[in-house]
C-alpha cells in the first residue's frame, strides 16, 4: 500500500506559498510512488490535533487556482513552537503519521521549520518509522542560507516582496514629487526583523539613483539622531525625501511584541518604527515646510497577489516539484533549494538541495559589502542579485465581478484515527 | 489671439488625477478654441510663482501615458490655502493669467479647490479679465456633494480607493484565515478624516458577509471599548477578526497635525488610530492566543497604481474631457460632474454640471441609512452603489525591465512674464 502525504506551512504567508503547495501536489501527482495527499490545516498544530485536509477531495480547478492565492489561507499556517525538548509534541506527530499510513511529509516554511523538519524525520527513523521528510523554503525576509549564497540563491517569497518595495517606493516617488512642498517626508517602515533583504528592494525603484531617497537598514548604526541630520540635508538638496526604515532599525524600544517562535513581532508592538522616526523628524524641526508623515503596510507586503513576481511563482511552484523529486529520488532530510548560475549571462538558475540541518541553522543578512558606505543605501551589486526576481508585470490573476478569484477550497477533514490530543502549548 | 489654458491640481493625490489631467489636455487638443497649455507646477502655488509648465513641449507618448500614472508628480499638487480675505494672492493670480493670456483655468481638485476656482472667476470678471474657470472633480474620499447624490454621483478617484481596499481586505482575508491561529485580529487604517467612503469599501471584499470583518466609521459612536468588546465576541465565534478602522474613528488623542488648509493630517500624527487600538485590544486581553496587529496603508491607497479601477480612469479621463466641453458651450463658474441614471438596469452614468459655488460648500458623509444598526457594517445599498466603480481587474500598466512605465514630462517652464513675488503664506 502507497504511503501517503502530508503537505503543511509554517509561518508567515507569503504571495507565493500556495504556488509551492500547488507544486508539491502536482509533483506528487505526477508520479506512482503516493497514496492520498493531505494538508495539515495550520502547519503543525494540524498534525497535532490530526486536522487534516484532503487534498484529494477538492477540484482541480479551485486546486489550480492556488498558483495565484496569495497567503496560506488554503491551508492555513502557525506559528506553533515545538520546543527543543517537547518530547510529547514529536511523538505524538509520529503517532498521527503512523496511524494515518503516512511516509512522505513536505513542510514549506522558514529556517525553524526547517529544524522541524529534521528532527521529526530523525524521531521518524528513531521509532521505526518509515518517514522522507522534504523541506519546501520559503520566506519574504531571504534569510535562509549563508550570504555566499551556497545554500539557496533566494527564497521564494522574496522576489515579490521585492516587487511590492519596487512598486511602492515608485508610486511613492510619484506622490513625493507631487505633494513634496507641503508633505515634503514620507516614512514607509518595512518588515525583515534583522535582515535586510526587503527594505534594500526599494533601490530597485530607483537603479539610477535620481530618487530622494534613503535606506535605513538593521544592518547598519544609524540612529534617529542620524537619520534626522540625513533627511534635512535631503531636504536642502532636494526639497523632499522618501524614507525606508527596516522594522528591525535601531529606534530604542518599541514596547515588542513576542510571537510563537520568541521573534519579534513588530506589528504588535506598543509603537512602530516608522511613528518613532515621523515624531522624531517633526519634532526635531524639518528643514522644510509641512511634515513627516508614516506608512507601515504591515501584511500587505506579504499577500498582495497582483505584487506577486512572476518569476518568483513560477519558482515557488518548481522548488514544490523539486522537493518531491528529491523525496523520491534521494530520500528524506533535504530541503529543495534554488541557485543560481553566476557565470550565465543572464539570469539563470537551477535547482538543488541542501541538508535540512544546515538550512535550519543560518540566519543570513545583507552581505555587509552590498551596503554603501554611508549606510543609506545598496549597492549595484544588489540590484544586479535582486531586480531578476520582481519580474516584469503583474501574474494573470482571475477576477469576476470585482473580485480576485482566489481558490476556494471546501477543506473537506479526514477521519481522525489516532487518540484525542492537546498540542503541549495549548494545555 | 486665442487665449492660453491654465490647467492645475490641487490637494491629496489619487491613482486617476493623471487620467483627468489628460483628459483636460486631450479636450482643449481637440478643439481650435485653445492657445497655448501651460500646466502650473504645484498647483496654486505654481501659478503664484509663475511656474507654468510647457505642456505642449511634452512628447505625445509621454502624456499618453498620464492614463495610468498615479499620484499628481507629473505636474504636482499642493495644500496651499488661499485665505478668505487674502486679496493679494489673488489678485497675484489675476496678474499672471493676464501677463500670460490666460482665458481659461482648469482646476482638479475637491471641494477647497472648488471655492478657489470660484473666487478666481468672480475675480477676474471684476477685474475685466476675460476668463472661464471650470473646476474637474477629484477626491478620493468621495466627499463632494450631498448625500442624495443629485451634485455629483461620485467623484473621481474613489472608485480606485474603494478597489484599493477590496483587494486588501480580500488578501487581508487570506492572511487572518492562515495565520488567526497565532495572529488573530489584524487592524488596518483608512483614509477620509470624517467621511466613511473609503472604510466602508471593506465590505465589497465581502458582499455576501462571509468574513470575520468589522468596520469601524467616524460616523458611528462607537469607542475602543466597545470595539474591544466586538472583536472578542468575534473571536469567540469565529477565532479571528479583521477590523478596518477610519482615520476618524473616535479613538481619542492622536496629537494630530494639520495641514495647509487647516485639515487633520493623520500621516503625521503623533500615533494612529490603528496604534491605539491595537495596543487598547492588547491591553485588554484578547479572547484568543496571539495578538492584535496594525496596518496603516496611508499613502499607498491613493496612489497604488495597480489597484486603480479601470472604471474609474475612464471615467476620470471623461470628466476631463467635459470640463473642457463645459468651458467651450457653456462658459466658466461650473463644475464638471458624473451623475447616475438610477433607473437604467447597469451601472449607467451620464456627465453634467454644476455651480462650482454648490460643489464648494458641501462636504457629503456616508448616508446613516448605508450604516447598519449595530455600527459595524455598510448595508447593501452601500454595495450596490459602490461595487460598479471598482471595474473588474487591473488597468494595463505598461511595464519596462520590471518597472511601472510611468509618465517622464520633461516639465519645461516658460518664461516668466509677470513681476517677481512672494506668496503670503511663504513669506
């Protein structure tokens, strides 16, 4: 008898997860080595309490449409935390996998999914248990892997948070040049915790430098203070200035929020980077009429489908296809990664994989050599590494009467088999 | 000689102003009754200063693709107040529209703009100028004209703030379905300071009111504490809620700044509604793991060009044309205007005029009727007149190595012919 597949996603959505998922499901449709093919609704808290979604049950067209859903809201995601020593919550994932005839286990996600990853599939082994676990990367922030670029070139995720920073620091510029005399500073606030991948997009706008604006990253030193003596001589020389502040740049406390990982979750937090820096500027006194004014487009920069690259759909749904034939072909403890080969001349890549440990240990930041010299912005080598990924145009999204039609799935739950469970955090 | 056309902006940008501005240039082209067309540089304050922009210099590709430019920063915009009893500046005006055979004066703008325009015309007629002054609608807030829509239908630009947040909402939909497990409420901001237009559209993600969604207006009485009480009752049904809240919303102290004309600018407020309530829900305790997180779009949803409404482009572009339509038959003083014939079976709309005296002095909130009881939602009534504005997918934004291929004028200034000056509220 087949063994059969769970498919699940753990954290953060991105536009282009759903992409991946329709690529681990074709993959696996493709081939004679599956059994039926399940989701686990919520990441892991689903494999937990055995929620667990037919993926077989649904149509082929709704489940086609997944190529252009953007955020997990098919599947769902978590953040559940499974804690190093959380025996419990491991065994009893291998307790739903066995009494499910489960062998095959794809988890898309970031580095801790990763880790994840690894360990159900050496908990697999351990008992006995028949498990190839494929890890599926994905995340916005672009921080997996080593800033050689060994391990994974980018992440899916990131080429369309890329493109939404393209797109709105070039609307931005529009609006700044239009309003500038009397709303001369606008401060967007980006997300990327530590990693500095997603506001250093915003250069994208602007290859050519002719823009008013400036980067603050978590990458580099800078302060308010700095930022503010930064923007007035902006506003000397240019009359008006466009602000990019990373989330994770130094504005003394926010009042953080914790999420289930023990990350910060900047869109929880008492204030924001980007009110910090407008309360700042305004107090200190604009070299300019009018005022600062801050945009945090928080989640949007996550899930806004028509900024979704491309490119980076049509990888995100390829390294879900990649992920499988790994499985198949060379067994569990991967995660299917993309590269890119540095020596075409264009932009090419291939893809590969890479032991699940070692995705699962490396946090990677902006190479410190792709920041100038001032730290207010990247360098031509970073545009030359990112603007490939953004594409060239919106995805041919369906709409119908107004509406994007995202795939509509009936999330139809299997019958559960293994005992009733409460997942350890939630007792 | 025939006389030379001002054309000029005035207030917040919209994706579609462009589209009007077009459509203000094509209508004098086609036409013999035109001189030259200067666009002011800044709006009031260009004419002021005399910084009138060539437009007939532009190459014709370049100002066909005004169509899909958003924002105002081909030839700028600004809040500059002309105060009441502050004849200098307009006199100042009547000066340089006759140093520069001006005879015709085309002002986009909202309700401000409207009372300026007026001013200008009573002005010049005493003066002996020959002049006609027709204003062209725009506002995204929707809040020209009188709750039973008998001065104008709608104005343009809403129809692209309304699409604006049914998109969000519905990719908002999709996160908070993914991840409510651990991120619950997502809080997002809207534009329209007193007017609920803009929050209102949230509902148009969701006529059939399937979505854990609450809509808080300025219009309603509702506080931080009963919304707090709404979304845990929320999260007891459903375990999760998307709440989209006026920037009027009664939420308290914002330290709120103002701008030009004396409006409460949120941008640069000292916190934002979405804070407040974010914390205040925070503060509370939620009834459901995880925590509330805010959004503040700000500028991105009145200049997000991919989120424009195909709809409303064609219909900004086509009260373009009708100002001009209007100056030539008609003569000045009027406003053009988009009327709805409510008795066809479609969406059927039909171009007018008004007295730009009556568009002035009338500043429309959502009728009481399109509220529901409990405060928390638009009617379907508000449905039915919104969703047509929001055309069906996304206009055909030329794009070029990854990039939006926005208008690039060359902004030629002619030469100044009237003495030098100072306006008085840059003195």
């Amino acid at each position: 008898m087949k063994k059969n597949v769970i498919v699940a996603q753990s954290g953060g959505p991105s536009p282009v997860i759903n992409a991946s998922l329709l690529g681990v499901i074709d993959g696996c449709r493709n081939r004679n080595d599956f059994g039926r093919i399940y989701a686990a609704w919520h990441g892991v808290e689903g494999i937990l309490k055995e929620e667990l979604i037919d993926i077989d049950a649904e149509s082929s067209e709704e489940i086609a449409r997944l190529r252009y859903t953007p955020a997990s809201g098919a599947i769902g995601t978590c953040r559940y935390k499974l804690k190093e020593n959380n025996d419990e919550d491991y065994e009893r994932i291998i307790e739903v996998f066995r009494a499910q005839n489960v062998g095959w286990f794809f988890y898309i996600g970031g580095n801790d999914s990763m880790d994840t990853a690894a360990k159900v599939s050496r908990l697999a082994e351990k008992h006995g248990l028949e498990l190839t676990a494929v890890g599926v990367p994905k995340t916005i922030d672009n921080d997996i892997g080593d800033d050689k670029f060994t391990i994974i070139d980018h992440t899916p995720g990131y080429g369309s948070a890329a493109r939404y920073w393209t797109h709105i620091i070039q609307q931005a510029e529009e609006e700044n040049r239009a309003i500038g005399v009397s709303e001369p500073v606008i401060v967007l606030q980006a997300m990327g915790r530590t990693s500095g991948y997603i506001p250093a997009a915003a250069r994208l706008a602007d290859p050519k430098r002719e823009m008013p604006l400036q980067i603050y990253l978590a990458e580099t030193d800078h302060n308010l203070d700095s930022l503010t003596e930064n923007v007035n001589r902006m506003l000397v020389e240019r009359g008006r200035c466009i602000v990019v502040a990373s989330e994770g740049f130094n504005v003394g406390s926010l009042g953080e929020a914790r999420d289930g990982f023990g990350h910060i979750e900047y869109g929880a937090s008492r204030t924001t980077v980007a009110q910090k820096i407008v309360n700042h500027l305004n107090d200190a006194g604009l070299k300019a009429r009018g005022q600062a004014t801050g945009q945090v487009p928080g989640i949007l920069q996550r899930n806004t489908s028509l900024f979704a690259s491309t490119v980076d759909i049509d990888e995100a749904y390829r390294v879900g296809l990649k992920a499988v034939d790994i499985a198949v072909t060379e067994g569990g403890g991967w995660m299917a990664t993309i590269l890119r080969d540095r020596s075409a001349a264009g932009y090419s890549i291939y893809y590969g994989k890479v032991e699940l440990e070692k995705a699962a240990n490396v946090a990677r930041k902006l190479p410190a050599d792709w920041i100038t010299a001032d730290g207010l912005d990247v360098t031509d080598d970073f545009i030359e590494y990112a603007l490939p990924l953004i594409g060239n145009g919106p995805p041919p999204i369906e709409f119908e009467n107004g509406l994007m039609r995202f795939a509509r799935l009936k999330r139809q739950f299997i019958s559960k088999k293994a005992p009733d469970y409460v997942p350890v955090n939630m007792r």
